[in-house]
C-alpha cells in the first residue's frame, strides 16, 4: 500500500492542502491568489528552492557585530548580494550600519511598497528603491547592487532576479560610503520596528565594483535560474562579509570580517535557494469552483506553454503560468486556469520518472 501524507500548503495566502503519494505523484487543491503562490506537493519538480534558510520572525530575531568588521575601510565601491524571502508586513532591514541612531549603509524591505530599499550615509551619498508594487512578499528575491561612485551615473547597478531596470535612481553622488562602524546588523535596524519578518541567506558584502550589464558578473552570485551558487564560491572570493545562513546560522561569517552573535531566536527555515535536481514532468490543473479548461504544463515544453486537455487545438503561450519548484509548483500571474483569485483549483502533478515500488 503506498505511503500517504498531508503537506500544509504555506504559500502566504489561499490555504489549501496536498496529498503526497509516492516521489512521482502528488494531488492538490488550493485557492488562486491572482499573484505568486507556493503550492508544495513534496514531488520535486524543478531545480529551485531545494535547501535551508535562516528565519527571522519580525519581532525580536537579529544578527549583531558590536565591533567593526576586522579589516574594514570606508569607500566608494560595493557590491551586495543577498536572498531574501520575505513575508507579508515585513517592514524591516535585511543589513545595516549603524552609527549611534543613523543608518550609515543599510538594505531594507518595504511590505507595504513590495519593494527594496538601498542607501547610504542618510542617503546623502546615494538612496536607491526597486518600483513599488514589484516585490511582493511570499517568494524568494535575489538582490545583487554594485557601485563605483567615482562614476555614480553610469557605475551603479541593482538587479532583482535578473531583472535590471526595476530601480528608481533618487540619489546618487560622487561620495564615500561610511562602512566603518562598530555596529553592524542582520535583520534588524535601529529600533525596534525595523525588525525584519523573513527568511535569508547568502548575505554577501565586498568592496569590489562589478558591472552587472555583464551576465558573467551576475553569475558569480546566482545560477540564473533561481538558485544561489556554492558557498565555496562566494567563500573563495574573500569578501569581508558573507554569511550564508543555510542552515539556521546567522553568525558565522566565512568572509574576513569576523563573526556575529544572536539576538532572539533566528531559527532554521525548510525553505531555501539551493539548486538541486528536480525529475522534471507534468502539472495538470482544473477550477473546482467554474466551468474551464483542463490545463497542462510541463517541464520539456516550458512554463506558460499550455496544452488544453479537453480540446484539440496546439498549445497556447501565456505569461501567467506555473513555476517548477523542487518541493511543488507555484503559480504567477492571475490565469484562469490556475490562478484567478478567490477560485478553487485542483492539481495533479506527475513527476517525469517511474513510480517507486510498494508492498
């Protein structure tokens, strides 16, 4: 008889649950959101989200340096890179620098907005943001900024998942950057109620300008196609700090700067930007709660190409489709065959391999 069990559907919004039967197959109902929802079956479908994070629950969790990095210097060249999942109403900074009550350098995250914040000195050197509205939270972000502010109108970069043209550029100056201070944080900032609800990891700093317009730049910190590189990698480069937070640490930084402490209780998340080896194969999904279309998509044709199971045309190409995840599918975008909001779904997910063998 095979093994059954209940995975809670923890995508943020929608509910819904799944039933795991064995490694290649999985059914699910959930609710469409209209925006970008987890559903985890347990069958790995794709190459991302394998791994472990580090949680910060928003309230009292933090990652503090009361000491100057070792070997730090103030400067007009960085380049920060970080993976952060954030939740919803998750005000609050994923870095800082801390200089009595201002924020010398800092990176934060604005539920409200659903956007990134990045700035320096109060902002007087420079005081960047991704556009409002295109960073939801409940998903994994990479954010990668560099800059050379000997140049800061050409030299200065923030990519999002790849995508470079989402920042709005209010403040960029030809300043230095004051790195240099005992105090530096993780996911928390000045006060109390900047602490910062999310899960993170790979939280990279050197002082080292790259130009991100060059693609071989960029993948020095992700695989582009939603996973971090190896800790080895980032490790090898020798930034003064890298904490990787993989695996429930917030402290231990494996860049040259020196370890942190805890405050609260970060803890580990089952969530993670790790690349793995997802089977591939097929998600077929049908409202419960309207008359539609049966629709399928699969991981050798691609997301968005959908095949309607109860008609006989060709496949249909549309930007709101599923994501191939390796615990379960997402779905992105507000499609009515798995994702229109308020509405009911089924989903059965087949993954591309022979089913295991029971007794």
């Amino acid at each position: 008889m095979s093994v059954t069990k209940k995975l809670l559907e923890a995508s943020g919004g929608g509910g819904g649950e799944s039933t795991y039967v064995d490694d290649c197959f999985a059914n699910a109902v959930f609710t469409g959101t209209g925006a970008y929802h987890e559903v985890k079956t347990g069958v790995p479908m794709g190459n991302t989200g394998y791994g472990t994070s580090t949680r910060f629950d928003g309230v009292a969790d933090g990652s503090v340096r009361t000491s100057d990095l070792t070997g730090n210097s103030n400067g007009k060249q960085f380049t920060f890179s970080v993976w952060v999942r954030p939740e919803a109403g998750a005000d609050g900074v994923i870095y800082a620098v801390i200089d009595g009550s201002s924020t010398e350098f800092g990176v934060s995250y604005d539920s409200g907005n659903a956007r990134f914040s990045i700035w320096a000195n109060g902002g007087s050197t420079f005081s960047w943001q991704t556009w409002n509205g295109y960073c939801p939270p409940g998903r994994w972000y990479h954010l990668l900024v560099s800059a050379d502010l000997t140049d800061p109108t050409n030299k200065r970069h923030i990519y999002v998942d790849e995508l470079g043209y989402l920042a709005q550029y209010n403040t960029t100056n030809n300043l230095t950057i004051e790195f240099s201070h005992p105090d530096h944080r993780v996911g928390r900032g000045e006060n109390q109620y900047q602490f910062l609800d999310a899960s993170l990891a790979h939280l990279y700093l050197d002082y080292t300008y790259r130009d991100l317009s060059v693609e071989s730049n960029r993948r020095l910190f992700s695989d582009g196609a939603g996973s971090s590189v190896s800790s080895s990698s980032l490790t090898a480069m020798s930034p003064i700090l890298y904490l990787p937070m993989a695996d429930g640490d917030a402290t231990t930084n494996e860049g040259t700067g020196g370890d942190f402490t805890t405050e609260g209780s970060p803890s580990l998340s089952n969530t993670g930007v790790e690349a793995g080896e997802g089977k591939g194969g097929l998600i077929w999904t049908k409202s419960r709660s309207v008359s539609y279309k049966h629709s399928i998509q699969d991981t050798v044709r691609g997301s968005g190409h959908y095949l309607w199971a109860n008609e006989t045309g060709i496949e249909e190409v549309y930007t709101a489709n599923l994501k191939f995840l390796a615990n379960g599918f997402a779905t992105d975008g507000g499609g009515y065959a798995d994702n229109f909001t308020g509405r009911d779904y089924v989903a059965w997910s087949f993954a591309k391999q022979e089913g295991s063998s029971t007794s």
